[in-house]
C-alpha cells in the first residue's frame, strides 16, 4: 500500500496536487481552514480573475480538466489600452494563434475539488485550519473550528499550499538556518465590475483592457456572462490614494478624470467602491521550502507574488507539473524528489516574483508610451524573422515552458539590445532595415559567445 499523504489547503494549489496524488494511487487527506466553497452561494472567497497560460494549461492536462476548464475560459489575444481620452490602443501579445485565458478562480476551485474526490482516495477535511508543525514529532497540528479541538495528524510526507500566509511556514521560520522575507508594495487593489450591457459585452471581449494612469492604473478581464471582473491598483497613501477617496463626490470625480469611458459602463460604482474590501498586495519568498525532506512548502506558501506577470496561478501549477515529473524521474523516491525540487525549483521562483514586479512598472507606465509600443513591434518583427533566436520577454514567460530564472536573464540581454536600437536616428520611421538587423545579429553573436551575462 502506498504512503499516506497530507495536504494543508484546499486552494488552486492544493486541490490540483490532490489530483495528481491520487492518479499516482496516494491515499491524500486535504485539509482548509475555509468552509466548502463548494456549498456556498456566490464565489466562496476572491473572485478576482485569473490569467491561465501555457504553464498552467500543462498542469491541467495532466490532471485530465484541461477540455473541462477551456469551455469556460476566455481567450484574451491582448491588451487594449484606454489612454485618458477613452482612445484605444490595442497590443497583441505573441503570435495569431497565442492567448492567454480569463478563468474564474472559484469555478477553477470547485472543478479541483470535485476531480479530486472523483480522482481516488482523496478525503478533504473543511473548516480545519493548520496551526503548525510539531517539529520535535514531525507531526502537523490542526484545529477543528466547530469544535474547537486541537489534533495532530502524521504522514509519509507533508505538503504545504496552505497560501502566502502559511501555518506550517510559519513554524518552519522557527527552524535554524530558514530565511524568510515579505515585501508588500505600497498599492492596494480593489474589485469593480463593468456588468453586460444588454445581453452583450459592453467592451471587446478579446483583450485584458488597461487604463494605464502611471502610479496607478485599472485592469478589466472578461467572464463568461458577459460582464468584466475589473480591479483597480492604487497606492494606500499619497496625494492620489485610496485614502484620498472617502465621499462619493471624491471617488466620483476621481473615477471621472482618470477613467472617464469606463465610468458610464459601471452603475454600481459607487457601491462596489465602499463595499468591496481593499486588498493587499505581498511578496514572499523563503528557503529551504523544505523540512528533513518530509515537509514541502509550494504555491504561494513558498513563493506568494504580485498579480502583473499573471502568473500566481501559472507558477504554483507548474510546481505541481515539475514535482510530478520528478516523481516520474525518481519512481517515486519522495526523499530524492523533494531534494531536487527544493535545490532546484527556488531560483525560478525568485525570478518570477522580480518578473512580476518589473512587469508592474510596464502596465503602469510604460504600455502607452510610444517608444515602449515601438519596442514591441520591432520584438515582434525580429520574432518573425528569427523564431529560434529571439524570443520576446513576455512569449518566453507566458507562452512557454522556458524557466523562468532563465527568461528574467535572457530579459536583461534584451534590454540592452533595445537600448541600442532605439537610439538610432529615426528609428520612428524606419525600422524594418539592415541597420536593425546589423544591431541584432552583433547582439546575437555576442550572448551566444558568453559576453552577456
């Protein structure tokens, strides 16, 4: 009979992790410190859209719910960029046939669970919080919320997906030698909703929309009944603030000189801005995420970072995707796979969350700057001629299985390629030339004899 395992948290993480367990035949015990989302009316905790892309997409397949969670995605083949004047700009991003997908994350959620439970020998344990890891014992301890009775529970191996402000992290920063660090960003955000406007989408469904406003900016991503989750990111203090917007003339007036066609497209405005919480915003990251090769930290236990990059979600499934490979690699050898995984998997973690963060300052800044627009065709173009030996930045993360400490350094190069080529004289008007190309193959020559770091 195989090993018992335990899961803390019932979340994207954990429910897949349940899924892939039990294909491999585990008994698996998840436990969540939430009630069953599953029984609740509404989305059962955020409903804050998620951004699916190839990462995330592998995972699921190999989990068997891939057909299952398209039907219900939306493709977005770009941004569309509101400037201040309610002019649009749209900016594909990758190829014709490359999207990423708006899914709900509670609808994800459900569909985890329930797979699980239908997968083999999975047993989900609600309103059961994790306090912690006896770490004389290597026991975890839980706590029955109905009750109030505290238990311990034992198992082969321990995983922990219990989110950025993980129970059993927390009691491995107690253990020598554990390094742990949280940054949150001086920005909030906030959930608002542009409803159907008759039956129909009141703007293109095809596209993650941006108004781009410098230090602060709204994003709106599309839902299968036709309405668009819409979050706004604002600082928390500041001459433009969250906490500048306490009347509703104030939130009224800022919405209108900052947002101004999104404004008509939003009656419950006001009320979603006073009701709907203000949430923070925090990156984590630790090592070792692991304890006496027994206990695993993944997911946002591990690795917690900023929305910009889209890939919260994605990371966290392929964690899942990387671990069952490995268990293919180790038949098995859990002491030998989550070794690997920890001495391997934290670098890309690392640069996914400084990718995150860069990616902050475009969608702020930069995506309705013409020189910045400039870079991205001319990226397209040299895609185009050379598929093999240029990849944009942003393809490299979303739509492949690159990792990601390699995309961020392969980033850099980038940047200093663009640097040169947009500092030739009129480059505006005439890109698509041999000086260009002189610049590019000189920059190519030189990365692959080592000279970029």
């Amino acid at each position: 009979m195989k090993d018992r395992i335990i899961i803390s948290g019932a979340g994207l993480v954990g429910s897949l992790w349940a899924i892939l367990l039990a294909k491999r035949g585990y008994k698996v015990d998840v436990y969540e410190r939430r009630a069953d989302m599953r029984k609740m009316v509404g989305d059962g905790g955020r409903s804050i859209n998620l951004a699916m892309s190839n990462r995330g997409w592998k995972a699921l397949e190999k989990a068997g719910i891939q057909e299952e969670i398209l039907k219900n995605a939306l493709a977005m083949e770009g941004r569309m960029m509101h400037s201040i004047s309610g002019e649009l700009t749209f900016q594909a991003y990758g190829k014709e046939d490359q999207a990423i997908y708006s899914v709900s994350r509670a609808g994800l959620n459900r569909e985890l669970m329930n797979l699980a439970e239908q997968q083999g020998d999975v047993t989900f344990h609600f309103d059961t919080p994790c306090i912690g890891l006896d770490t004389k014992r290597g026991t975890i301890q839980f706590e029955n919320t109905s009750t109030g009775e505290e238990f311990s529970e034992n198992a082969s191996f321990i995983f922990g997906a219990d989110g950025a402000f993980s129970a059993l992290r927390g009691s491995l920063q107690k253990t020598p030698r554990f390094n742990y660090s949280q940054y949150y960003l001086p920005h909030g955000y906030k959930e608002l909703t542009i409803p159907a406007k008759d039956g129909k989408f009141a703007l293109a469904s095809n596209a993650l929309h941006i108004w781009p406003r410098g230090e602060f900016m709204l994003i709106g991503l599309p839902n299968p009944d036709k309405s668009f989750t819409c979050t706004l990111f604002l600082p928390f203090e500041g001459e433009i603030s969250f906490e500048k917007l306490q009347s509703d003339e104030e939130i009224l007036n800022f919405f209108n000189t900052y947002f101004a066609d999104a404004v008509p497209l939003m009656p419950t405005l006001l009320e979603d801005f006073k009701n709907n919480p203000t949430s923070n915003l925090v990156t984590i990251k630790c090592v070792p995420w692991q304890w006496q090769n027994k206990v695993l930290l993944m997911g946002d236990a591990s690795h917690a970072i900023v929305p910009f990059y889209g890939q919260g979600m994605n990371s966290g499934f392929e964690d899942c995707s990387i671990l069952d490979d490995l268990a293919d690699k180790h038949q098995e050898n859990w002491t030998e796979i989550i070794k690997e995984f920890n001495d391997t998997r934290i670098e890309d973690a690392n640069a996914i969350s400084d990718l995150a963060l860069r990616n902050f300052i475009e969608m702020r800044d930069l995506v309705g700057d013409p020189k910045f627009l400039l870079r991205k065709k001319i990226a397209a173009w040299l895609h185009e001629q050379y598929p093999d030996d240029f990849i944009p930045l942003y393809s490299m993360v979303t739509f492949s299985h690159i990792p990601y400490s390699e995309a961020l350094r392969e980033g850099y190069a980038q940047d200093e390629l663009f640097e040169e080529i947009l500092s030739v004289e009129n480059i505006e008007e005439n890109w698509q030339n041999d000086e260009v190309i002189g610049i590019f193959k000189y920059w190519l020559s030189q990365k692959l004899s080592g000279f970029h770091n």
